[in-house]
C-alpha cells in the first residue's frame, strides 16, 4: 500500500498537471530596452502590470518588477530617465508553455524570484507569477480547507465544494493510494461540516450545554470518496433539558444538515442525521440505544450498527463520545452472541462471485451487467474489520487501521490483516479510479464498474481478492 505521509500531495499534482500556457492571464507587456525608468513604470500601471519583458529583437534581454522599482530605483534614488534596462535582471531565466505550474514554483524557489517569463522558439507568451501557481492550487487539500474556514456564508461552501470531484480526480489519476485519498476527501468533508456549525452557531447564540458533532459511517472512518450521502449524529451533555434546550440545537442540526446537502452530501434516505430527533440524545440516552442494540441485536438494530458502530467526532466535546465508545467496547469485547448476529448480518454482502470463482454481475435495473464496488466489494471488508474490532475492544474506526490492530491484537491472524489489507486498498482503489474517469467525462460517479474497464490483470487481483474476503467470512462464521 502507498505510505499516506510519502504520497505526493493534492498540490503537487494540482500543479504538476498545469502547462503555464494556462496560466497566462494577460498579453505581454514588453518594452525596448532603452526606454525610461518613468515610461516603463507608466506602462506597468496602465496595463496593471507588476512586471514587464524587455525585448531586443526576438531576444528576451531582461526583465523588471515592481520590486525592482523600489529596491533599486526608490531607495536607490535613481533618475527616473536612466534607461529601464540599467535596473532590470539581465538574460533572465524563462521557461516554455509546456512546462508545468510545479517547474516554475521549483524555479522561484531556487532563484528567489516571483515572476518567470513564458517563452516558446523566441515567441513571448506572457508572465506568469507567484500568485498565479498559489492560486492554481485551489483543487488542493490545504488551499481549499483555508478557503472553507475563510467562508462567510453557506453559499459560498456550496461552491467551494464543487471543487471536491476534481481533487479526488487528480489524486487517483496521479496514483495516490486509496487510503490516502479517503483522508483527503474526508478532512475537506470535516471542513465544511465545522465551518457549518460555527456560521449556525454564530446565528444561534452560543450552545446552552456541552454537544459533540459526531459523525458516523465513511466520513467517520475517514473513508469518503466524492459520491457519498450523510452520516451524522449530536450526542449532548447530560445537563440536556428538552424543554429549554432541544429548539437549539434541532435549528443548529437542520442548519448543519441543509448547508451539507447543498454541498453535495444528500440527505441520509434513512434519515440517520442530527436533524431527526432521535438522533439528537443526551449521552443517557445513547447508553441506552448501545445497550439495547448489543443485548438485544434483532434485525434493525444490527442495521443501525452497521451505521452508529463506526463514530468519530468532528466538533465540540470528544470526550463525549471517548466516554460512550469506551462503554460500549466493553459491552462488545468476547461477547459471541452478539459478535454472531453481526456476522449473519455481514453475510448478507457477499463477494460477486458464482460458481468456479467466476464474476458475477447484476443482472437487470439500471446498473445491470456491473460490479457494485461498493456493497459487493468495499464493504464486505468494512464488516469484517467492524466485527474483528469490536471482538478486541479496539478503539479504532478507519477500516485499514482496524485491521492492523485486529492483527496485533490477536483477533485476526497478521497474514490475514496484511492480505485484507491489500485487498481493501485495491478494491477501493478501482472504486476510485472508476469515478474519476466518471468525472473526466463530465459524468456524474458512481460505484459500478463494467467489466471492459478492467485489464485482465485487474480482473485476476479482483476475483482473488473476492476469495480472500470469502475465507474470511468462512471463518468468522465457524468462529461465531
């Protein structure tokens, strides 16, 4: 698997897929060498400019800026009719259209410059600065996280938040593993869900008690891609007076919910938000829910573990939520029947593969002859590694990571951690792959592959990895 630290980063690829030809706001401003320090200035003004080229014939011959008009004219006290030339930077460096926003981001690095002239065969095309590469940078993780927290209002998070598909494009397209990525497209998620609660907050006064923002399924694992509804919950202090304090913070919630489905993240169809009352409690009451699922796992509260077993807060009083996952980990750890029921319900998504272990597609409705990526490939893997943690008492919740732990902790064997591993990560990373052609093409993602789009080496990694998670389903089964 791709090491998370060492994968190159959302900015780095945002700007290795840029030519500087794109770059170019504005025609050249280009001048004779010989004209004054004043006409040079005048020209930079009106063509608001922070730079200008000078040309001899079809040669680049220098190169002024702003800040060669105050470090070398001002306090310098030059003459304003010495020739722009006498102050400019001589033969400077240029770089063609082609080359890449990251190539002259390195240039201005290693020379200490903000401007690099574009130049092809003689042919000036334009300046490209500094300020032009940051703001090339709008696709990245870090560039748009700042923006979000810069946000005023919801409006403006909306629009922020097209720029998600993109990133997840240029991440997948450049090879960054699919662990990495879920972090990535995770923490923009998080981003806007807490900027979301401050400008709520900011409407509504300050919370009357203590509430964390918790929020469940694949954002909780931090395992989001750019096609993903939402999960969330609120779990309140027990100081929770319905009466004085519930009007609050359903406005908070259905204020939180509304601003993240205008961000693209729909409405959960079962309704598992904060905006619905019974997931908006005070902690007694969700010790009561996890009580109740755990000792009582008849069908819908298997389903709703499925959900509300994978939790992790965004915003306000994690201690909160450490007080509740603590208690019930330890109603979970060895309990067999309950760990059984969780995997008869894990059972129900079953690797597609038929007989002689040959793929299996869906046979009609919209999405027929597909693989669902998702509910056939992901999450068989997601249940497993649910079930292996909650059987440890392991407070972990990514996915990968539990089954890590599960493997040290002795409730999965390491070679199978390691090989579930493997096959989380390529599964996932077709799943991917997949949506970024889908956003390539102008297409809305979605979790199901035709077969065409594999290679036959894919395919032959697909249906091993589809038998490694039937052995583990097999075991689990004997075990529980």
């Amino acid at each position: 698997m791709t090491d998370f630290a060492s994968a190159p980063s959302p900015d780095t690829m945002s700007l290795l897929g840029t030519h500087l030809a794109d770059l170019i706001r504005r025609p050249p401003l280009v001048l004779a060498p010989d004209v004054s320090i004043q006409a040079a200035a005048q020209a930079m003004r009106d063509a608001g400019a922070s730079s200008v080229m000078l040309m001899q014939g079809n040669h680049l011959v220098g190169l002024a800026t702003d800040r060669d008009l105050r470090n070398r004219v001002v306090a310098e006290n030059r003459a304003l009719t010495d020739s722009i030339q006498s102050i400019a930077t001589a033969d400077p460096v240029s770089l063609p259209g082609s080359a890449s926003a990251l190539d002259a981001l390195m240039l201005m690095a290693r020379r200490n410059i903000h401007h690099v002239p574009v130049v092809d065969q003689g042919q000036v095309l334009g300046m490209v600065t500094a300020t032009d590469v940051s703001e090339q940078q709008g696709t990245s993780a870090v560039f748009l996280s700042k923006s979000i927290f810069h946000a005023p209002d919801a409006d403006t998070l909306a629009t922020l938040s097209l720029r998600i598909k993109p990133m997840q494009q240029a991440l997948a397209t450049a090879g960054v593993s699919a662990y990495a990525i879920g972090h990535v497209v995770t923490a923009i998620t998080d981003a806007l869900t807490v900027r979301l609660i401050q400008l709520a907050e900011a409407d509504l006064g300050a919370p009357p008690v203590d509430y964390a923002w918790v929020a469940a399924g694949s954002q909780a694992r931090m395992e989001q891609t750019a096609k993903s509804d939402q999960d969330n919950c609120l779990l309140l202090s027990d100081d929770f007076d319905a009466a004085t304090h519930d009007d609050y913070f359903k406005a908070l919630a259905r204020s939180v919910n509304a601003g993240l489905d205008a961000c693209g993240y729909i409405y959960c169809p079962g309704d598992m938000m904060a905006q619905t009352d019974q997931w908006r409690q005070p902690m007694r009451q969700w010790r009561d829910y996890f009580r109740q699922w755990v000792d009582v796992p008849e069908p819908m509260a298997l389903m709703l573990s499925s959900v509300f077993f994978d939790l992790r807060c965004v915003h306000g009083n994690a201690g909160l939520l450490h007080t509740l996952r603590r208690d019930v980990l330890a109603r979970t750890k060895g309990n067999t029947l309950f760990l059984g029921h969780m995997v008869a319900n894990a059972l129900k998504n079953r690797p597609p593969l038929g007989l002689f272990g040959r793929l299996t597609l869906i046979k009609d409705g919209a999405n027929a002859n597909t693989l669902d990526l998702k509910h056939s490939g992901v999450v068989p893997i997601v249940d497993l590694a649910r079930i292996c943690a909650l059987a440890g008492g392991l407070d972990v919740v990514n996915t990968s990571d539990r089954l890590s732990a599960s493997g040290a902790a002795g409730t999965l064997s390491p070679g199978m951690a390691r090989d579930l591993r493997d096959a989380l990560e390529f599964l996932s990373r077709l799943r991917v792959s997949h949506q970024a052609r889908q956003v390539g093409s102008e297409q809305a993602p979605d979790n199901f592959l035709k077969l065409e789009e594999l290679s036959d080496f894919d395919r032959g990694h697909m249906k091993d990895a589809f038998t490694l998670v039937q052995q583990m389903q097999s075991v689990l089964k004997s075990r529980y």
